[in-house]
C-alpha cells in the first residue's frame, strides 16, 4: 500500500506530476486492513515525494508490524541506508511509467548498493518490454520484485514475448511478482476484469512460490473511482483455488521477502 498526508507536513517533491491521494492517510488504512482481517502492511513509497521518504516511515512507524519500500539516490550514503534498513526498509522502488526520480541509468548502481544492506529492486514499468530488459533484469545482484503482473499498459495474451520473459524470470529463484492492480490496465469490466485477471492466474499456477499479494490501496491510478477492496482480495483468492495457494502468497512469501516472522496457522487472517 502507499501512505500519503497533508501538504504542509509531507509537500509533494517540485517536479512530481502526481497529486497526494486524497483520503490516502495511513489511519484510513488502518480502518481498511482492519475490515480486510489483514495483520501486516508493505508500504511503498509514491512518486510524489520523491526522495523524500518521512511519509512512508511515518506510516510504517504508526501502522506497527511492517516494511517499506524506499527511493533513495543515486549517490546515497551507507550510514543513510543502514538507518533506512533499521526502520524497516527491505526494498527500493524504480518507477519507470513516467513521474519517477530514477532512470534506468542508478538501476546497476543501486541495485548493488542496496543489495548490501538486504534490499530488493521493486519496478514498475510497461510489461510489454520486458523481454528487451531481461537479460539486464535477470543479471542484477539481489532479488527482484516486478509490479501488478507485469503492468502490461495494454492487456496481452499470455504468448506476448514481455510475459513469456516474465514467467523466465520467476523461474531465476531471485525474481517475484505482485499479483496485483489488476484494474489499472484492464479493459474488461468489473468484478472480473478477465484480461488481466488471466495473467494473475497464469503467473500464479506457473509459480505460486514467487508470487506476492498487494492491495495497492489507495489505488492511486483510480483517486475518483477505486476498486472495491474486498472484492479484490476475494478475487485473488478466487485466482489461487486453494487455501494452500492463498497462505503461500499472503503469508509465507512475504514473510522471507521483507523478513516477517512466521505466522502460524492459527494467528492467520482470515480475508
């Protein structure tokens, strides 16, 4: 998810051509993991601020049991990455749809930087190149977290040569996807949103072991219409078929990837 507060605490970085979500603030998360029976929090930080992380920390810091995903520069200092690493950052974010502070030129260098300290690389960009950036994806050190299925901008099937190179690179044993936000790119309608939603499963079958949940709240893509978040979750659900599935993707996988401790059966949530 990703935290957003008022401008006079958390100003918008003076490039950024993204607004703060309105109704983003991390005690109206609160009340919707609440109602989602979730326990844990993954909060990522939006473009907007930038490098400016304070507002991902401080939800973080209010929310309790969670990591976070950062933006640092290229030319970040050791001591700031091991304050970050102490906070619970786990993962750095590159955001290459438009809108965000790195490029693919920090990519190499702060993979490795980051990497020391435990970090993951989390990236965003149009899935339909992906298999023109494999190669460099797959020869980064550390791990590798891709978002919302790829993010095709535009629904592919699932031969499309950028999803094949996705399926590869699950198959590394460093890469993971989040089989999420399926509503930003669907051309399909609701509740199903059967184009994308067949990525997910795809994904899901081929390699449950390397598949993440997200709930993207506050789905900053649709500020005006969100999604309904119930009806995601139990879609993703739906995707997993079994119970198994649904607790290897929740639970378990997140748990070794951000460094979560183990949930037992009992203390699950129950979505």
């Amino acid at each position: 998810m990703h935290a957003y507060g008022p401008e006079d605490i958390y100003p918008p970085a003076p490039q950024s051509p993204f607004p703060p979500v309105a109704g983003g603030d991390v005690a109206r998360y609160a009340r919707t993991r609440d109602i989602l029976g979730l326990s844990r929090a993954v909060v990522v930080q939006p473009s907007v601020y930038g490098f400016d992380n304070r507002a991902t920390l401080d939800a973080m810091a209010a929310l309790g049991d969670a990591r976070g995903v950062a933006v640092v520069p290229p030319d970040v200092s050791e001591a700031e990455l091991a304050r970050l690493t102490g906070l619970g950052i786990r993962g750095i974010r590159f955001f290459m749809i438009g809108g965000g502070v790195l490029g693919w030129d920090a990519l190499e260098t702060l993979a490795a930087k980051t990497a020391a300290f435990g970090w993951h690389v989390q990236l965003q960009m149009d899935g339909r190149q992906l298999h023109e950036q494999a190669d460099r994806l797959a020869s980064l050190p550390g791990r590798l977290v891709i978002d919302h299925n790829g993010k095709f901008l535009e629904p592919v099937g699932i031969e499309h040569p950028g999803f094949v190179a996705l399926r590869r690179l699950l198959d590394n044993g460093r890469t993971w996807v989040k089989t999420s936000g399926v509503y930003e790119t669907s051309r399909s309608a609701p509740p199903g949103y059967d184009d994308v939603a067949l990525l997910a499963r795809t994904l899901i079958a081929h390699a449950p072991e390397r598949c993440l949940f997200a709930t993207n709240w506050p789905h900053p893509s649709k500020p005006g219409n969100p999604p309904d978040d119930a009806l995601l979750v139990d879609l993703f659900a739906s995707w997993c078929g079994e119970a198994t599935v649904v607790r290897k993707i929740m639970v378990d996988n997140p748990a070794m990837l951000y460094g979560f401790a183990p949930i037992i059966p009992s203390e699950e949530p129950h979505p």
